[in-house]
C-alpha cells in the first residue's frame, strides 16, 4: 500500500488546550506550509478527548515525526494514514506516541 497523506493528531486534555494551543502555534510558525485543523475543546469523531489535526503529505512525514518528538510536551500524538479506509486507517495503520487511547471506531464500516 502506497500511503501519500497521513494525519497526526495532537490529544490533550481539555483543561490543558492553552499549553496545547502554544505548542500547535509553535508548528504553525517553525513549518508554515503544513496544514493545522481546528483547536477542539471536546471529543470529535474517534478521537476520545480533545484533538486537533494536522495533514501532512509523505515527502514531510519523517520531519514531522521529528516535530513531534522534540515539542509535543507530553501531549499524545495519534497518526494514521488517510487512505479512504478510515475503519483500517484508525485500527490497522496508526503510529502512537505516547499514551494510547481506545478510538470510538464504532462508526466506521469494516
């Protein structure tokens, strides 16, 4: 499988969204080009807490990982592929850092 666009999630708890939101205005300034989604203060989708996606294409993946490595403050990070499959792009192709969480996949067709 050839994977082009992947989605890292930055997972915080909600009472944590401003440290969360300095980290991901930090990634806005050091890599301008890469797309940062919407600051949720709740659980949206499979993602169990508050989260905020972040698309990156292949050729950026590994810079990415490194990002993430050096400044997720101890925050989770939740990465999958985006292929189409989202019930196999959330269970079967994920990357954690971090603690892991239980998905609500439940929505997804196998």
């Amino acid at each position: 499988m050839n994977f082009k666009l992947f989605h890292f999630h930055l997972y915080y708890p909600v009472e944590e969204i401003t440290k969360a939101t300095k980290a991901l205005e930090k990634l806005a300034q050091d890599k301008q080009d890469i797309p940062i989604g919407r600051i949720w203060d709740r659980p949206v989708g499979p993602h169990p807490i508050g989260s905020c996606q972040v698309t990156v294409q292949k050729e950026n993946f590994l810079e990415m990982i490194e990002w993430f490595l050096n400044n997720r403050q101890g925050f989770t990070v939740f990465i999958h592929p985006d292929t189409g499959n989202d019930y196999a792009d959330h269970t079967d192709h994920v990357i954690w850092m971090g603690k892991e969480y239980r998905l609500n996949i439940e929505q997804f067709k196998k």
